[in-house]
C-alpha cells in the first residue's frame, strides 16, 4: 500500500529551493539547497493524515546506536507497518509533538507534525532499508516518521489586491515550530481554518486579539501570508509583528470587497 502525500509538506520542504543539477543518466534525485528563507518553510508545523502507513527511523547502522543523526549520516528504516520506500528516492522525515503544551489542543494534537528533515533511501532488504540524511532542521531522530517527497512545480504569489480584513469571520492560531506556542515577524504558524471559511495560497491576513469580549474593540498585532491550506488549517508566515502573537490569537483574511 503507497503513502498518500500532503500537499503541504511540498510547500514546506521545496519552495525557493534551488536544485543540484543531475545528469541525463543519473536517475538519483539530487537533494535540494534550501535558502534560509526556504530551511524556516522546510520546519514549518502542519497537519498529517495519521492513518495512512508510514516507515519511521529506527536507528543508525552501528549495534551501539545513537539516537539523533546529522546530514551525511547513514540511517535505518522499519517499513514493517505496511509502507513502502524506494532505493534512491527522497523522503521527508516528520515527528508528532512531544510537548505538554499541546494539552489544550487535543484535536490538533492527532494530526500535528514537525518537519525535521530529508534523507535519500539507499538500499531496500524486505522490511528494512538503509538511508543516507541529506538535510535536516535540528536532527533526524529515532522514532521519526517518513513519507514521500514531492517538488512543487510552482511558488505561490502573494496577492496584490488586498482588500480589507474580515474580523468577523475569523480563525484561531494554534501553534508554531518546534513545539513553540507563540511567534514573531518571519515565523510560521498554523491556523485552524473554521468550515465555511476560504482560504487561498498567497492571501493576506491581519492577527488580532479582542481583550473584552466578541464586542470588545480589535487590537491589532501584526499581518502574514498564506503559504499553505491543508487538512482544515493553513500555513501563515508572519511578515510583521507589534507584539507576541500566541496560540488562541485570532486571523482575519483579506478579501476584495470585504465590508
């Protein structure tokens, strides 16, 4: 049985990325150079769908393993739950929070995940293959999860055509990178998107609290853009803020010809 793909983890692991050439002959994809722009989207959070199979890490090679390796390293994988890898593929390498923060966001807490990197599948052996870590954000751990990796063919525009903030049709931050519950100007974070609410790659968005109530007045705390819209949340990068914005903050998106 293959592995279905989120098209999120493509935005977060390709875009504004620049790849190594390969030759005619050579069938092995290259990894591919992420720009320190691109390494924060690369370890942005998101959503998974956690029933489908997965291969995880299980160690390194070596009888006395460790428990977390660095690119150029050589890892195991246990595709013994029904997933299945290829040699000379590329996958990405997620985790599940691990975090007591995350108690309040029980929901989301199922479906959470954290890319922690890239590794390239060297050799498959029934259940077991080896493969080489060709990126990583802080560590490819054991235990980690991995699934398919897919170049996106295109990186999405930010809207020109603003228009103003929908504050009464707002979504709910949840949380960023890391495990973190908070985030300032060039962070990611993941917002719940409320059923009936459209969201677009490239669209705008204004964060804001109300201090006093549904009635209260609004309080600004900074904008983003959508990177990303998957499993009922969306992908929002930070571009300016005025304060801290924390988990239970809420989002406006912009749309022409909002009142």
């Amino acid at each position: 049985m293959k592995m279905r793909f989120s098209p999120l983890t493509a935005w977060q692991l390709a875009s504004l990325l620049v790849a190594a050439p390969v030759g005619a002959a050579d069938l092995t994809p290259a990894p591919p150079s992420l720009t320190p722009r691109a390494q924060s989207l690369a370890c942005a959070p998101r959503t998974v769908d956690v029933a489908a199979p997965a291969a995880r890490i299980r160690g390194g090679r070596d009888r006395n393993t460790k428990g977390i390796f660095a690119p150029g390293e050589v890892v195991v994988l246990d595709t013994s739950g029904g997933a299945t890898v290829a040699a000379g593929e590329l996958y990405v390498v997620y985790r599940r929070p691990r975090s007591a923060v995350w108690a309040a966001d029980s929901q989301w807490v199922r479906r959470a995940a954290q890319n922690v990197g890239l590794v390239r599948v060297d050799a498959v052996t029934g259940a077991i293959a080896s493969a080489s870590v060709v990126w990583a954000c802080d560590g490819v751990e054991t235990g980690d999860v991995l699934e398919p990796y897919v170049a996106p063919s295109t990186m999405p525009e930010a809207q020109a055509a603003a228009g103003p903030a929908t504050f009464d049709q707002a979504s709910e931050v949840l949380f960023g990178g890391q495990d973190r519950r908070l985030g300032a100007a060039r962070d990611f974070l993941l917002v719940a998107r409320p059923a009936g609410v459209d969201v677009a790659v490239g669209q705008r968005v204004t964060f804001f609290r109300r201090l006093y109530g549904v009635d209260g007045p609004v309080s600004v705390l900074g904008d983003g853009i959508v990177h990303a819209v998957s499993h009922g949340t969306y992908l929002v990068e930070v571009a300016s803020s005025r304060d801290a914005i924390v988990a239970g903050d809420l989002v406006a998106t912009h749309r022409p010809g909002a009142l």
